[in-house]
C-alpha cells in the first residue's frame, strides 16, 4: 500500500488572462508575501513600530526577495545561458524561434520568471534589510533579521509547495514500492512538453499530458515515466517546523533579546534540511561538476550555517549592535 505512490499531473495554469497565466506558483508566492505581512504587522504592533514602517518593510522585502532570487538562478545556476540572453535575465520572457510575442514579437514567448533560486533570495533579503535600516536608522539590522525570518520560514514552505505543483525541482528515481513515490508525469527531464505533443498530437500541453495519463494507448509511455522522490514536500513540511520553532522562541521566550539568535538559528535550520533533502534531489545545475562531491545547493549552503552557527554562539562582548 503507498502513501503518496501516485500519478501526478496538475495543470500549473489556473487560467489564462490574455497572454497572461495564472498559475499556482504565482498564487503561492502572492500568499507567502500576504502572510509575511500579517506576521510582521502582529510583530510590529507587539513592538509599537508604525504602519509606514510596516508598508516600507513589505516593500523592501518584495523587491529584494524577487530580484536576488532572479539574480541567484541566473548567476548560480545558469550562467551559460544568460550570459548571451541578457535582456531575459530581468524580463519574463525566453527565446523561442517558433514563438511569436504579444502577436507581434518573433522569436520569444511569455513564460514568467521561471528561474528563482533560494540562496540567491535569501542574500537579497540581507541586503534589501540593510537598505531598509539605512532608510529608518533607528531599527538595527540584527533586530530587524531576527523578525523578518519568521515569515520568510512560511514563505519558503508556500514556495516549495509552487514549485510541487509545478512539478519542478523534483527528487531522484525511487522504485514505486517506496511509501512517498510520486510519478511526475509533467516533469520535463522526463517527458517534455514537446514531446508530450507529437507522441498525443494533441494540440495544448494540458491535454496531450492527460491523454498519456488516461488513455491505454499511451500506457507503455506512462510506464516510461519514473517514479520520484517529491522533494519539494520534503523540504517545504520541513520548513514548517522551522516557522514553528521560530514563531515560539519568539513570542514564549527571551531569544529575541539575544541580537542575531533568531537569524543565526533560521540560517543553520532552513539550510541544513535543504543540504540534507539535495541528497535525493535530482540535479539542478550549476557549478557541482566541477567541484564535485556535493550538489550546488550543498556548496551553496555550507557558508550560510556556518554564519548562522556564528551569530547563534558568538561571544556576548563581540556581538553587532
């Protein structure tokens, strides 16, 4: 009997405005950052700060958390690529000889900033915090760290949910014996779109991919598709209780007071389920091959908790005000 050991084969597109999608990824990342507000204002009204604040935080951390993890993907992950599409690297756009732009563009189709990368977020969320107490000199940066990775710990698990539904960044090959196996039918290492659409000769994605689901003819094709560790859900239930412990230490405990306590320890957390769940991720990319040993997201990883082990037990007479 399987837990999950299911076929998995949403639509990422909830509907279409236009040119426009509207996908699940999108609307999670629009509820991580609505509830990294609420969180922030509970926390905000605790520690009597000012709406504007609030509204200024909000912003630094949108534009922040958006343009590092872009950033992040395109130089950590991608570079080869961008290196020679530059207008892409901030435009939601790709090149595609066969495509056709806004019905007048050729040679590029919409497809949204599909490439964001979590170390790269998480470096401009520090930067973004430090440009934030520059603006409003009387919060501290440490202060405001220790308070901002509460929601940001959410956010993450509502991000690692976008990317299940769509299904990227999946795990390694398992055998379909294993409890938590998933078959990613939309996988596209696996079985591409393109793909998907000569073999069916369907004429939208959705519906090739759901002609392979159901219909016997295609079974053989079906078959074809592994099954794989979901990795996303093994990180983003991780992340879960990451938020949790950190919600508690501070709002039951002293922790707070202890300047950097709170970030140092969402830095070991968060980065330590992610060097531990990379063992059965497949690859992303990136550097690792010619480092080898380790994943990219391992390498990538090591620095920020040895920096949170730092700020978690540093000396008292050393610490940043």
């Amino acid at each position: 009997m399987y837990f999950l050991g299911f076929n998995w084969n949403p639509n990422e597109t909830l509907f279409n405005l236009g040119f426009l999608q509207i996908k699940y990824y999108n609307l999670l990342w629009i509820t991580a950052f609505a509830l990294g507000w609420f969180i922030m204002k509970k926390i905000f009204d605790k520690e009597n700060k000012t709406a504007e604040q609030l509204d200024s935080l909000f912003i630094h951390t949108v534009l922040a958390t958006m343009l590092g993890a872009r950033l992040g993907h395109v130089f950590f992950y991608d570079w080869p690529y961008y290196k020679n599409h530059l207008l892409e690297i901030l435009l939601p756009i790709r090149e595609n000889n066969g495509s056709t732009l806004f019905g007048f563009i050729n040679g590029y189709e919409f497809t949204g900033f599909a490439g964001l990368a979590s170390h790269g977020a998480a470096i401009g969320v520090i930067i973004g915090m430090y440009l934030y107490t520059r603006k409003y000199p009387e919060f501290k940066l440490l202060w405001i760290l220790d308070r901002v990775v509460i929601p940001v710990a959410i956010g993450a698990f509502c991000v690692r949910l976008g990317n299940f539904f769509n299904s990227e960044i999946n795990g390694k090959v398992v055998d379909k014996s294993f409890a938590f196996a998933t078959r990613f039918i939309r996988d596209s290492d696996d079985l591409s779109a393109s793909q998907a659409l000569a073999i069916t000769k369907e004429r939208t994605v959705s519906a090739a991919y759901n002609l392979i689901e159901t219909d016997p003819r295609f079974s053989e094709v079906l078959n074809a598709i592994p099954y794989r560790h979901p990795a996303q859900l093994y990180e983003g239930v991780c992340y879960i209780f990451v938020f949790l412990i950190l919600y508690f230490l501070y709002w039951k405990t002293d922790k707070k007071e202890k300047k950097g306590f709170l970030f140092g320890l969402f830095l070991v957390l968060l980065w330590t389920i992610r060097f531990f769940v990379e063992f059965v991720k497949k690859s992303q990319g990136g550097f690792e091959e010619s480092l080898g040993l380790l994943s990219t997201g391992q390498w990538l990883s090591i620095p920020f908790i040895i920096i949170g082990l730092y700020f978690m037990f540093r000396p008292e007479k050393s610490r940043i005000k």
